[in-house]
C-alpha cells in the first residue's frame, strides 16, 4: 500500500508538472491565431485590397496554423478579419476612397477628404479589432490538429522551412513601404520561388510541369483557383446593372428616404445603416460597388440632417465592412474564403473543407465592428455635425438656431 500511494503521488506530481507546458502550448497555439489576424491586417492596412490579403494570406498562414493546432474555423476567420480591417481603414482603399468622395459638405464646396475620415473612423476599428483579439485568443487555439499532432508534424514538418520566413518578411515589408498588393505579392512570390530552388524546398517541376500531358505546378494551380472567383465578379457586375436598370434599387431607396427614421438625427442614421447593408446584400457584398451607389443617396440624407460627411462616410464604410461581409451564400468575401481553403486541400490533405455557417461566426472584428457601429449609432458617440465653415463639430448649429429663435 506504501509503494502504491508514493506511486500515485509521483504520477500524480507528474501530471501536475505537465499542466503549465500544456497551459504554455494553448497560449503559443492562441497567439499564432491572433498575429495571423494583425498580420493580415497590417497587410490589407498598407495595400487597400481585401481580396489580395486573403489570396496572400491563405496560402502562407493557414497551414502553419491548423500544423501548429489552431482551430482551422477560427484560424480563417482571423484572416477574414484582417482582410477587412485594412479595407475599412486604408487610406488607398476603393472602399475608404468611395465612401469619402461621395459624400459632399453642405457649407462649403467640396468632398469629404480622405485623411479626415481615415482620422475619425480608426477608432471604430480599433475598438472592434481589440476586443476581436481577445476572442481570437480564447477560441483560436481549440483547433483538431493538436490530436495528431505528432504524427502530422512529423510527416510535414521540415527544418528547411523556417527559411522561407524571409519571403514573407520581404511581402510584409514591400507591401508596407509600397502600399501595393501586386508589387508585394510579385516580390513574395520571385523570393520565394528562388529561396526555394536554392534551399532545396522544391524544384523546377514544383513550379510548372506536364504530367501526363497535363500542365501541372503551383503557377497553373494559382491561375485555376481565380478562374472560379473571376467569373463570380463578372456575375456581380451584371447584378449591378441590372439592379440599376431596373429601378429596383431606386424602390428599396425611395422606402427608405420616406419613412418616419428619417426624421431624427439618430433615426437618419440607422437608414443610411440599413441602407448601406441592403445595398451590400443585393450586390454580394461587395461593399466598394455598393457605397458607390448607395453613396449618393446617403449624402441626401445625412445632408437634411447637418451631419458632418467624416460621419456618413464612416457609417457607409464601416457598416458596409461589418454584416455584409458575413452573411453565407450572398458574400463573396465568404465564397473567396472558401475557395482559397478549397484550393489548399490537394496540396495539404491535413486541410478539411470549411462550413461557411461557422465561418461568419467566427469573422470576429466584422462582427464586433458591427456592435460598435450600432453603439455608436444609439448613443451618439462619435455623431459630428458640420460647422459654418464645413469643420467638425459636436453640437448640431442648426439645432441651436432654432433653440435661439
């Protein structure tokens, strides 16, 4: 009985020793899935494009993460989220650039400058993106990989890869100093290729062959994977003119601009919400697109009201960056997503297919931008209104007007 009980206390110590490598591991497995989404970000950040972040992304931070035992659902999500991070914010960004220049001062001549806007919204995204971390930390780590984790590791693991860190570097670096995604990605993809061959990480055949008269390699699979998403913009396009043609957009605005909302600031406001949000939908939530022709209409409304243009443009982008872009089976930030993972599958069969159902769940900063938007919207927070001279103020001068008359 003595030898038994030392031999359990000695077990027992000996589990209790392994908790704080265990606790060690989660956090490691946590914090990849967390810098993945401020990776992303700074990428989308510096170049202005969501789509080229997640087709950038995917290939280089998706299967390290799901090898290391991040959860591959939340793992993506991250990705989406810093994707859409950088769109809302960038300064070079089609979405921050439409937004600014359709909305018009009522004071003065002019639009909304770029950098006003950009100076006020980042606190929106900011806020969102922190408390996005913190459930990309808590969840990010439930990932299946850690189950078999020896024995996947084992099979794809090689030390070699630690060197192709220095491709990446030089994306992140390219894509910060030149804020654009193609020079970047070309640079990526030249020094990688060549840091490669000269490793010995892959070989000629790697980058294009013909196997059984087959075109083969990771530059025939990169053109196959965009044929699907070409086609779908294409398809969007034709959407949007019909929409336009139609007068159907104009019916959904007209509902819109005559309802009883449109007589409160607060109440303006959640139009242009919804209006932005309806617009995204019809359009598959391509949200450059749909600023553009919701823009206009907007404008009107948020003029009626003296809101300041810094204001509804950032209710246009932001919101356009938050629902929208989760909804399944209308989003094609959704549909891209799962190309991209769709596409890893024959090359890493470690990959499983994602449900996009749980993919909009976990696309945390869109969902929490959302929140904040809406916060914002019922409170009052962040609600500017144009001075005599077209400079943000507080307090509404027309309200105060009338107060005085």
């Amino acid at each position: 009985m003595g030898n038994d009980k030392k031999i359990l206390e000695f077990r027992g110590s000996n589990y209790l020793s392994i908790i704080p490598l265990i606790i060690f591991i989660v956090f490691c497995i946590s914090f990849f899935v967390v810098f993945t989404f401020i990776a992303t970000a700074i990428i989308s950040s510096a170049t202005g494009t969501s789509i080229g972040t997640l087709f950038s992304g995917f290939p280089i931070l998706y299967p390290s993460g799901i090898l290391l035992g991040a959860s591959p659902i939340y793992l993506a999500g991250a990705i989406l989220s810093g994707a859409i991070f950088g769109d809302n914010i960038a300064p070079i960004s089609d979405t921050t650039i439409a937004s600014a220049t359709s909305q018009h001062y009522k004071n003065k001549e002019g639009i909304a400058d770029v950098g006003g806007c950009v100076a006020t919204r980042i606190k929106y995204a900011l806020i969102a993106g922190a408390i996005a971390c913190v459930f990309f930390f808590i969840f990010g780590g439930a990932g299946e990989a850690d189950m078999a984790g020896e024995e996947i590791l084992a099979q794809y693991t090689n030390p070699k890869g630690l060197i192709m860190l220095i491709p990446v570097t030089i994306l992140l670096a390219v894509a910060v100093v030149k804020r654009n995604i193609f020079i970047a990605i070309t640079w990526g993809i030249v020094s990688g290729t060549i840091i490669g061959l000269v490793s010995g990480i892959i070989d000629v055949s790697d980058i294009m062959s013909v196997q059984d008269g087959t075109l083969s390699g990771f530059t025939i699979d990169g053109i196959k994977d965009m044929l699907g998403t070409v086609g779908y913009l294409y398809a969007v396009a034709g959407i949007m003119g019909i929409l336009d043609e139609s007068g159907t957009m104009d019916k959904i605005i007209d509902s819109l601009l005559n309802s009883k909302l449109a007589e409160t600031d607060m109440g303006s406001e959640i139009i242009i919400s919804l209006g932005i949000v309806v617009s995204s939908l019809c359009l598959g939530s391509a949200n450059g697109p749909a600023i553009i022709m919701y823009g206009p209409i907007a404008d009107e409304i948020g003029r009626a009201k003296n809101l300041h243009p810094y204001r509804r443009a950032n209710l246009l982008d932001g919101v356009a960056s938050s629902i929208p872009v989760i909804v399944p089976f209308v989003s094609s930030f959704i549909f891209i997503v799962i190309t991209c993972v769709n596409g890893l599958i024959p090359e890493y069969p470690f990959i499983k297919a994602i449900n996009p159902l749980r993919l909009a769940t976990s696309t945390f900063h869109s969902i929490f931008l959302f929140v904040v938007f809406a916060f914002s919207i019922f409170t009052g927070w962040g609600r500017i209104y144009e001075g005599p001279n077209g400079e943000p103020v507080k307090e509404n001068p027309e309200k105060q007007k009338v107060n005085m008359a």
